[in-house]
C-alpha cells in the first residue's frame, strides 16, 4: 500500500473476516497517512490491501465527487487541524 497516491480518490479493497471486499465509495490518502471516505468528507479506519484509482465512470452507480480537488487540500488541512488539536487536548490531560 506504500505506492498508493496521496490526494487523490482511489477504489480500496480490505480483508474483512478472512474475506476480501471491495469498498463502494471513493477514497483519499492524506499525506499523514489517514484515509478519508471521499463522499462524507470523513476518515475511515481500514488496512487496505490492494488499490486502484477511482473507475466511478465504470461502475454500475457512476461516482459524482462532492469534494472537488480545491476542497481536497481544504479537507486535509481540516483533518490535519483536528488532529493537531486532538493532540494538544490529550497533551493537556497528561
């Protein structure tokens, strides 16, 4: 998974229970290593196995982005400011 691309919406596959499934939705690599569910502007917590980048034209739903690439960078940089302020409170409880 080291050669998957940051920024950018990609089609992942997990192993759950033993199984390999195919996630439905568009997914994002933040360069702080999260992934982020494209279309709820969430991070998800998945091991991925295998990637590829998004077919959403080729997928019997068609994806319709609602992050375009200038919300993708302002996402990240929200995701990047939660988490540094996730730290700071638990810095302050220590």
């Amino acid at each position: 998974m080291s050669s998957a691309p940051y920024n950018q919406e990609l089609q992942l596959r997990i192993t759950e229970n033993g199984e390999t499934a195919t996630l439905e939705f568009p997914c994002l690599r933040t360069n702080e290593e999260a992934w982020i569910n494209v279309d709820l502007g969430t991070e998800i917590k998945v091991q991925p196995v295998e990637w590829r980048i998004w077919q959403g034209g080729k997928s019997p739903e068609p994806h319709h982005s609602k992050i375009r690439l200038a919300a993708r960078r302002a996402l990240t940089h929200l995701y990047l400011r939660h988490i540094k302020r996730q730290n700071n409170d638990d810095s302050d409880i220590a």
